[in-house]
C-alpha cells in the first residue's frame, strides 16, 4: 500500500544509491482503466474518472506511482494535429501538419490551464496528490522536444527534415522545448512529482546516436532541467533497447531512464547503471500478457536482482501493459518486486 518514505526512496534511486525499499512501478494505464471498469474514452476526457482509476489501482495493486500518461494526443490536439481513437482505443495522432515554414509559424503556446483537455490532467493530478499526499509518486506526462516535432508533422516529414531542413527541425524543437517545459511546469505546479517524459520517436529504433545528439538531446536536456528546478523529476522513456543509445539519453540529465523491454535489464545496467537511474523493464507482452504466473514471477525476480543491485534502480514494466493482462499476473509481478526489493506487500 501507499507508504510514507516512498518518495525518499525514489530520490536515493536517482541519486545512484540503494533505497530503503526498491520503488515499484507500473506502466499500466489501459489495465488499469479495464480493472476499474471505465472506458478510456470517457477516462481520458474526465478528470474526476481519471483520479478515480488512478486511486483505486493504487489501492488495488500497490503501485508506489500514479501514473497519468493517458495518451499522446493531449497538447497536440489543441495545435490542430487529427487525433483518431475511441472506446478502449487509444487516441493517436493521424492527420499531421505539412513540415513546412508556414507550418511552425503558426504555431501559438496553449496555455495548459485552459487549452483542450490539458485542464483535465492538471485536475486529475491534484486530486490524486490531494488523497495522496507523499505516499504515492503521481507522475504526469510531457512528450520531449524531437518526438513532439515528429507527432506535429509525423514522423516520416521529421525524419526527412534532419536532411532536408535541418533549420526548419530544430526551429520547431525550440518550439516544443518551449510548450512541454510549459505544460511539465503546470502539472508540477499541479502536484506532480515526476513526469513521464516520452521520447521513443528518438530511439535506436528510429535514429542514429549522432542524429540523436544533434537533433533530440538538447531539447531533453533543457525540459529537464527546468523540470528539476522546479521540484520535478523527469522519467525519460523511448522503449530503448541500444545500450549506445541509452549512454545518449543518460547524458541529458534526466532524472531516471526507461529501458524497453528489447533489452536485457544486466546490459543496460552495464551502460549506464553508475551514471543513470534506470526503471525497468518487464515485458507486457511476452512476460505479462502471454505469460503464466510462474513466468511473470521469475523474469520479475530477475529484473529485480540485477536491476538493483548497487542501487540506482526502480522496478517497472518496460512498456504499457495491454488491458487484457491476466490480473493474477499482475499482482504477481508486484508482489514479486515487492519480496525481491525490501517490502512484502499485502495483497
């Protein structure tokens, strides 16, 4: 359950030192939604539907994290990008903007307290850390500079940019430094105390490291810094499974960085374990989903006694968990984590 301390032992884990007990979390938004039996339709669009799920899975599954990332539409729909999903789909983006000059000079800031549906993850947030408090991590959700750029003028207009307008692509970076700096200020202001900071449009599985460093590293770097003055920590996620990539991402200055589930959690301990927090990095589909009960329990015993070891480490899912997960497997995954990271949890 939401215990008192949670949030120290999060900041020895990104200050590179063992935890009390080792924080558990999970990507689990559409599980979670299933679990408390809304849609996400009507989940993504209310505030008090979204603190309603977010408390009764934390009760349910002691989650040491509330986690609202929701979808990737939210700041993107106001800028006039299509967004198409509904019922259990989740929103995405599908109608983008010609990557041209005109393009990003019509771009305006939205202001996250009255813009589309940013309001409603600004209310959601402090209602959860209202019945809350410190006990629980609520992380919100920010997309980081590049992939913002990727999902204004989709991704293959942005990928063609860094060769054919650089200029053009760094300008609208700037851009969206400027937006999800904004919008991670209001959801900390809000009471968040992290924000999942989603970049996987600049992973290995899409760019090079040198494309990585002259076109995305910046832009994460100075979200992240405005995040941490601010009190807020950054949990950087672009489902990595290149160890060369996550040295890149590491060097930014994110508080802590996601490792997908493409690679094996001793690997990317060895990359970047004593310059970086790494969270990771079960396996939704093959582990959780596809996965028996004594499948989940062993890989989640793994993960933990490599992932910890020497501290600097949270246990996570290494991406979002499908809704139709098993619920015993669920719970075996964290009651597992939690044996194996310093608590036994009561459910």
């Amino acid at each position: 359950m939401a215990y008192k301390g949670v949030l120290e032992d999060i900041r020895k884990s990104i200050a590179l030192q063992a935890p009390g007990r080792v924080p558990v979390f999970a990507c689990s938004e559409e599980f979670d939604v299933r679990m408390a039996g809304s849609t996400y339709s009507v989940y993504n669009r209310n505030a008090k539907e979204m603190a309603r799920v977010q408390i009764e899975a934390v009760r349910k599954f002691d989650y040491d994290w509330a986690w609202l990332q929701v979808d990737d539409c939210i700041e993107f729909e106001v800028l006039g990008v299509g967004v198409k999903g509904d019922g259990n789909i989740l929103p995405a983006t599908n109608e983008y903007l010609p990557a041209t000059r005109a393009s990003l000079d019509r771009l305006k800031l939205p202001n996250p307290k009255k813009d589309g549906r940013m309001p409603v993850l600004l209310e959601a947030i402090s209602r959860i850390k209202a019945e809350f408090g410190d006990t629980v991590c609520v992380t919100g959700r920010t997309a980081a500079p590049f992939s913002s750029a990727s999902l204004y003028y989709g991704i293959e207009q942005t990928m063609m940019l860094m060769y054919d307008d650089p200029d053009l692509l760094n300008d609208t970076i700037r851009f969206f430094t400027e937006l999800q700096t904004e919008f991670g200020l209001a959801q900390i202001e809000a009471g968040a105390d992290a924000l999942w900071f989603g970049d996987c449009n600049a992973s290995g599985h899409l760019i090079s490291v040198d494309n990585y460093n002259e076109f995305a590293a910046e832009g994460a770097k100075a979200c992240a810094t405005a995040y941490r003055k601010a009190g807020g920590w950054s949990f950087y996620h672009a489902s990595e499974h290149k160890p060369e990539h996550l040295k890149a991402q590491a060097a930014t200055g994110v508080s802590a960085v996601s490792v997908g589930p493409g690679l094996d959690i001793a690997l990317a301990k060895a990359a970047i374990g004593d310059r970086c927090c790494i969270l990771g990095n079960v396996d939704p589909i093959v582990t959780l989903l596809q996965g028996s009960v004594d499948d989940v329990v062993a890989s989640s015993k793994r993960i933990m006694e490599i992932g910890s070891r020497n501290g600097g480490y949270c246990f996570n899912s290494g991406e979002m968990i499908p809704r139709d997960v098993p619920e015993a497997n669920m719970k075996a995954m964290i009651r597992t984590a939690r044996r194996y990271g310093g608590a036994v949890p009561g459910i």
